[in-house]
C-alpha cells in the first residue's frame, strides 16, 4: 500500500472538509498525536496522518453519528495502514462498536478531546492566545466541569492507559498546539 503523504492527507482534508473550525480542530488533533507518538517512540508521520483525518467524514455523517468514523475508513481505504483506519473507527466507538484496544486508539480518544479543551482554554485568557495558556491552567479547566462542558475529561484521561499520565499528556498537547498556533488563529 502506498500511504499518502502529508501534503495529500492535507488535499484529501481540504476536499471532504468545508467547515474552516473543523479543519482547525483536525490540525489540532494531528499534531498532538505526532507530539505523542514521538514520546511514546512510534511512527509520527502515521499518528499524525491519523489525527489529521479522523474528521474528514464529519460533513457527510453529522446527522447519523452511528457512521462518523466508519465512512472515514471507507474514504481513507487504500490512503492510510489499516491500523489507522481502525483507530478512525474506535474513535466514535461508543457509535461504531470499534473497540479501542491499543495505543494509536486510545491516543486518538485522548487527542480528540483535549484539542477541545485547550483550544478553550486559550479563548478565554485575556488575548486569546496559545502562548498565554499554561499547564497549570489547563489542569484548571480539567478540574472545572462546568467549562467546556462538553468535553468529555473521561476520554481525556484515557491517556492514561498509553502510559502517559495527564501533566505530561497535557504538556505534549500544549507543545503540539503552540507549534500551529497560527494556524489555529491563537
């Protein structure tokens, strides 16, 4: 299989994904997996890949989430490994009945969700900018369930049984973010 490379994972984005904060999100995502894969010695390129295009269906499917992840896979056959194809599927797993089972799984889980909350983070310190949220405050909001609400801290913490513990996850995160802070409008 000839995997795709960054530039065409991006084209590939681009053209499922019209919605400009959920291309953001995407960027976000991916590059906290590669942050992570890099920690945990994997492959960044196919962690980041991953995370990049674990949305790229959500335009097609946000009416019918029983699909978000699985019409992913179907668009992504032959573009990504299976194992990442999977990962994309166990993401929603409590809709597509994926199971997350190992890192590159679980890691996405994890990803997905603290995008969410650091994005958030960094949106209400005074200039709305990456590189004035902390640590420290993101353990904050972690700890506040009334803000952001609706991120779930359960798949947060999933980060956990990769074999990173939440400081740490939440440092890696804070890095990849503030990397493509611009990218991100932060």
């Amino acid at each position: 299989m000839n995997e795709v490379s960054r530039m065409e994972a991006e084209k590939i984005l681009n053209r499922k994904v019209k919605n400009e904060n959920l291309k953001k999100h995407m960027f976000a995502v991916a590059s906290i997996m590669e942050k992570i894969a890099i920690e945990l010695e994997e492959d960044p390129e196919k962690w980041y890949k991953t995370g990049l295009l674990h949305d790229v269906d959500y335009d097609e499917t946000e009416e019918d989430p029983e699909k978000h992840g699985l019409v992913s896979a179907e668009i992504l056959e032959g573009e990504l490994p299976e194992e990442s194809l999977k990962a994309i599927k166990a993401h929603n797993h409590q809709n597509t009945g994926v199971k997350p089972k190992n890192k590159l799984d679980k890691a996405l889980i994890s990803s997905d969700a603290v995008s969410g909350l650091i994005v958030a983070t960094a949106l209400v310190m005074p200039n709305k900018k990456m590189k004035e949220v902390r640590v420290k405050s993101i353990e904050k909001k972690f700890k506040d369930s009334s803000f952001a609400k609706n991120i779930d801290r359960e798949r947060i913490d999933r980060c956990e049984e990769i074999g990173i513990d939440r400081k740490r996850f939440f440092e890696l995160s804070l890095d990849g973010l503030n990397e493509i802070s611009e990218k991100l409008g932060l």
